[in-house]
C-alpha cells in the first residue's frame, strides 16, 4: 500500500490480492456510471481528480444527516443501487460490509424511536434511500477514488495505480446502539465497544488511573469531521457537522437543542473540552506495560477498526500490529464510566493511528466510532509528495 497503514505496513512481496481488490472496485465503479443516465452521472462523479474543487469536496465529508455530495441511492434504478453496495464491499472485509448495511437499514428504527417526526427538511428524514456514492477522477486512471457516505456512515478510499493509497477516515455510528430483537438484541458496534470496557476493567488499579482521560465521557468523538486532524483539536458542535445552513429555523433550534441536552449530560466546560483535545503525544496507558491477555485485547480491538478496509489492507494492519515494536507505541484512554449503558468514550493513539469511540448521547444509546490515519488521511500525504516531486 502506498499510504494506507503508513510506513511499515505492507502487504507483502506477493501484491495479487491488493491488485485483485484494486481491480475490482474499479470495474465496478466503471459499471456504475456506465449504467447511470448523464444528468445522475454528472453529478455522481467529479473530474478531473486534480482540480482544486475536486479535491476540497474529496475531503468535505459528514457523518450527520445531511447531504454528502454526489447521488443518493433513493434516486437510482434497483441495478444501479446493486452496483452501489457492490462498491462498498469492494472497500470493506464481510464483516465491515454487513456492518455497513446494518446502519444504513438502522435508518427505519431511528424513524420509528422517534416517533416519525424529524425531517430535517427533507420528505423523510431518517431514509435508508439517503446514502449517497461520488466518485472522484476517472475509475482506472493513476489516481482516483470513492466515498459512500450518509448518516452514521462514511467510507473514503484511493486508488493510486494498482494500490490501495488510503482507506481513512471511515467512520460508522449506530443510533440506537442497542435495539431489542426477538428473543435477542441488536448492536452493530457493540463488539468494539465490550472489547475496549473488558480491557478497561482487565487494568490493574495504577494502569488504570493512567488510562482514564477524564472521569466523564465527552459527548462526541473530538476529531470531528475535519480533513485533516492534530494536536490541540476541541470536539466539534452539532452546529459545524452540516453542509451549510440547514434549511429552516426550527431545525437550527432543534440542532441547538440536541448539542445543548448533550453538553448538559455529559457536564463538560470549557476546560473539560480542553483537557480531552487530541494530544500532541499518546496519552493513555501504553501497549507496554500491558499483560499478554491484555495485548491480545488490544490487538483484537485495533483490528475492528482496521478491518475497514479491503482484506488486503486489513491483513496487513494485522502483521503490523502483531509485531510487538508497533503495538507497544499504541496507547489506550478511557472517559466516563466503565457500567455498561452509561456514557463513556475511548480513544486508541498511535504513529498514524487515531481511533475514537463514544456512546453517550440518547443515555448512551447512540454510539460515534471513527478510525483515522492523522498523517495520511484520504492520502493527502501521497498528494503532497506528488506535488512536490513535480515542482522539482
């Protein structure tokens, strides 16, 4: 990989599956806007990949309910929808994929928690049809690449010749965390969340003391939706996660609202938004002064974020993160409470690691999670060099 994973994550000598993966996605998305009619084509894909305005839409990406660019599913034929979802598995391993698809149809159980009533200006407002595709660059050129996003979802990839550049940020959240099934329960991000709470308890009182961040959850993931994050970020506010201006008062109120029942219940001032920005070095407790149970934990925990990915990707964070020398740079914090269904949030830092989780709003049964690369999110690193090497 090019800048997927960052130095010393490779997939190896032998390149087929990451060129197989490669070669997919991109006949699938040639697929896709050959089977689109031109006015929806148009809009699906952005060209040519290195125009400025290609480039800041490329990394404007959201997580709230809002439109995120290109071409929403509801407005394409069932075929072309397939082609769609056939995209995404090509960006994700299976159990990514059906999580994927867990929180886009998740849409009608929020419609029904509440109570049919929120639009955000729209005919539905919580719509499964309202996940959208935009392609960026031409499938098959040197560069070029894809995002589905929509509520609670946002899946980023580039392609650089037969490589797979960067599969980050990708962000996936559930709202309700937990729903009650038949005679079962539904959680589509519960297994990340019971593998950080088991290694929390797992900590010794002193290692424990280390990792807590803060005594309370902040209540978002603080990196936010950002192009780019570093050192000193504060949580973003509801009011800064749209597109623009929403479009009626009474859904400025009712973002006002949410963000203002949220800061009530987590309980944060300024200085607590202060305390838990993005640190400049790992805070937390160290992967080194973990048990061997408790670096099996970790590296279990670090894989349901970096098996986001194509599998040849995700198999290559494997290898990294099973090489002691790269686990023990990696560092774990926790906020808020370890009971489970109280509000809490962790955070995995690391040489281009950033993962971050939180379940707080709703009491603490919507849940945030994102997996970020600080160095080399949407491969603006490879860009930069690119740029570089050709004004010499």
């Amino acid at each position: 990989m090019t800048g997927a994973g960052g130095d010393g994550v490779q997939p190896g000598e032998d390149r087929a599956e990451e060129r197989a993966a490669v070669a997919a996605m991109t006949d699938v998305a040639a697929q896709l806007l050959a089977a689109l009619p031109p006015a929806l084509a148009d809009r699906a894909v952005m060209v040519p990949f290195g125009d400025p305005a290609v480039q800041a839409e490329r990394v404007r990406w959201f997580y709230t309910p809002t439109d995120h660019g290109g071409v929403p599913l509801g407005e394409l034929a069932p075929r072309q929808q397939g082609l769609v979802m056939r995209l995404l598995a090509t960006g994700l391993t299976p159990a990514a994929y059906a999580t994927a698809c867990t929180i886009i149809g998740l849409e009608n159980v929020l419609d029904e928690v509440e109570g049919w009533r929120v639009d955000w200006g729209r005919e539905r407002g919580r719509d499964p049809g309202l996940f959208w595709v935009r392609i960026f660059g031409t499938p098959g050129d040197p560069l070029w690449g894809w995002r589905v996003g929509g509520h609670h979802l946002s899946v980023n990839l580039l392609i650089h010749q037969d490589r797979i550049a960067a599969t980050t940020p990708s962000f996936l959240g559930a709202d309700p965390a937990t729903t009650p099934l038949l005679a079962g329960t539904l959680r589509p991000l519960g297994g990340p969340e019971d593998l950080a709470r088991t290694l929390m308890t797992s900590l010794p009182a002193p290692q424990r003391t280390a990792a807590l961040l803060h005594p309370r959850a902040v209540s978002d993931i603080v990196s936010g939706n950002r192009p780019r994050v570093q050192a000193g970020d504060q949580m973003i506010h509801m009011q800064d996660l749209f597109r623009g201006p929403l479009p009626a008062p009474r859904l400025s109120a009712l973002v006002d609202r949410i963000d203002e029942i949220a800061e009530r219940g987590s309980g944060y001032t300024d200085n607590d938004h202060l305390a838990m920005a993005l640190p400049s070095r790992p805070a937390g407790v160290g992967a080194a002064d973990l048990t061997a149970d408790q670096r099996a934990l970790l590296r279990t925990l670090i894989a349901a974020y970096t098996d986001r990915s194509p599998a040849a990707v995700a198999d290559a964070y494997r290898r990294h993160y099973h090489d002691d020398r790269h686990l023990d740079l990696v560092h774990f914090g926790w906020a808020g409470s370890r009971t489970p269904g109280e509000p809490h949030y962790y955070r995995l830092t690391g040489p281009r690691l950033l993962v971050e989780y939180d379940n707080t709003q709703r009491g603490a049964n919507h849940a945030h999670s994102v997996w970020r690369d600080p160095d080399g999110d949407f491969g603006l690193d490879l860009i930069a060099s690119h740029r570089t090497s050709l004004a010499h």
